[in-house]
C-alpha cells in the first residue's frame, strides 16, 4: 500500500512540474506532421511543387519545434535533405516507417542509422527488432508514440500494417509509465480509410488497412481509448480527413508531395498545445493561388 501511494504521489508531483514547465516556457507550442513524400521534380526550379514548396510553407507559418513525417518517405535521405536545407541542422525530424519504407532495404537502414545518431538520447527505444523505427518521447506536456506496423515481433520489415503481440506489449507498457496530459500516437495505416475531406476520393479501402488484421485493430483501439489518447495521426491514403471513430480521434493526414500527387490537395499539419487544450490547423495547397492556405482549425476534445 505504501509503495501504490508513493508511485502515486511521484507521478502527481510528476504531472505539476510538467504543467509547470509549460506555464514558464510560453502559452502555445506547436509541432508539425507532414505525410507520403514520394516523387521528385526533374528540375531545382520545380522543386517549390513538391516537398521542397511544403517545407517553405511550414516555415512561412511560423514552424514548430520539431516534424513528425507519417511514413512513405521515399528515399528518406532526400527527404531529411530538404528538411536540413530549409530548417537548418537542428530541426528535429522524426520519421514513421510506411509500407513502401519496407520495400526499400536501403531505405530502411539510412532511418536505422538516423535514429541511432539523431535521436537516441532522447527517446524510448521500441521491442527487440524494432529498437529504431518504434519509439516515444517527450515535448512539453505531451507524449508522442511513434509506431512501426511493419514490425512482426521479430523483424521491423516483416509484416503488413498491424499491431502485433510484441508491439502492442511495448505500447500498453509505454502508456503505463506517462505523466503527460496529451498523447500522440503516429503510425502509417488508418483504423479505416475515410475519403478525402474536399474532393472524396477514396483510397486503400476496405482490408488494406489495420483492418486487414480486425482483432488486432480493435484490441490496438481499445488499448487507446483506456489511456485516453489525444488523437491516432496516419497517412497511407494520401487525402486529408478527421474523424472520431468509437471515442479516438483519427487524422489522416493525406500527403505532403506537391505535383507528384495532384488527385488531392498536398498537405501539412499544425499541432498546437496550451496549458489545457490542443487543436490542429490543416493547411492545403491551393492551386488558383499557387499556395498552402489554412483550410481547417479543429479542437482535439
């Protein structure tokens, strides 16, 4: 009993000087969540169409502290170029492994090896095979998963979109031992494909999902909704949609290619944080105006 109010006691004190530290370092802090960079302009002058032009928008609306990019990054060392060009050495970057990811062994080992020079004094390290594209950490008054649903419980390439035993085991654990009001969880693949916000195109419907594997999927969820997590962030689909499906708030956050993509508006997130509430803003690119526009502002409640 002593030991139960102890670990109790350490975890309120925990959460005051989180709230705290939030109070003295600013009312709003912010990150951003970019998705499915894949494709390249042929010329430098084509580059602000693509990834390199969503980059320059982000930094135009005042960046956050760091990116979270939601998988199908393609080749991710082009990607953190872009990402060092515009942003400078110090942005941090962190990838969330995609299905087409897997595809590309080298690819695959360029994030290893990021992570493992980039990240490591900072974050929570995944289960045994999946050390470097699983992850948490920090930042402010919120905790943020990062998932690889391509981890089999023994190689972090060796399976199709799903939460397996060993992942979900990391994850429940990592749930367990956090003190922060907010949480994040991001992974590649939507609990079910929702149609695009503004043109309805519908992409990896049915079954090619986490719904491929639906106990899986709804142990996964549950888990989720028992913490009381601020929102699921994927991509997968390549179009942008919101919703909150059975009490979690699910955000697809479409893709972040420019041109390379032009069936649906490219897109980029800004997640916001006060002391006691969070909400996204949605820009997306609008080609009349040849520019990323703030299209949506949505409260994560």
């Amino acid at each position: 009993m002593k030991d139960k109010y102890y670990r109790t006691s350490r975890a309120c004190i925990a959460c005051v000087v989180v709230l705290l530290a939030c109070c003295q370092s600013g009312c709003i802090s912010s990150f951003d969540v970019t998705s499915d960079i894949q494709g390249w302009p042929k010329t430098e002058e084509q580059s602000s169409q693509y990834f390199a032009g969503a980059c320059k928008a982000v930094q135009q609306t005042k960046q956050g502290a760091f990116m979270v990019s939601v998988g199908d990054i393609v080749p991710p060392d082009r990607v953190y170029d872009e990402i060092k060009t515009v942003f400078g050495p110090d942005y941090r970057w962190y990838p969330v492994i995609g299905n087409h990811n897997i595809e590309n062994p080298e690819g695959m080992q360029w994030i290893r090896n990021y992570v493992k020079q980039n990240l490591y004094n900072i974050i929570n390290p995944g289960p045994k095979g999946s050390e470097e594209t699983t992850y948490s950490f920090n930042y402010k008054n919120a905790h943020i998963i990062v998932l690889n649903e391509y981890y089999d419980g023994k190689s972090d390439t060796g399976t199709s979109g799903d939460v397996c035993d060993s992942l979900y085991e990391w994850i429940e654990n990592d749930l367990k031992t956090n003190n922060r009001p907010f949480i994040f969880v991001f992974g590649h693949e939507p609990f079910i494909s929702i149609p695009d916000i503004d043109n309805g195109r519908h992409r990896h419907n049915k079954g090619d999902n986490l719904d491929e594997y639906p106990q899986n999927s709804h142990r996964f969820a549950k888990l989720l909704r028992q913490h009381h997590i601020t929102a699921y962030i994927n991509g997968h689909t390549h179009n942008f949609s919101y919703a909150k499906i059975n009490g979690i708030w699910q955000i697809t956050v479409g893709h972040t290619m420019g041109d390379a993509d032009q069936n649906a508006s490219s897109t980029f997130l800004k997640v916001k944080l006060s002391m006691f509430k969070c909400w996204v803003e949605v820009y997306r690119f609008n080609k009349e105006q040849d520019a990323y526009q703030l299209n949506y502002t949505f409260e994560l409640k």
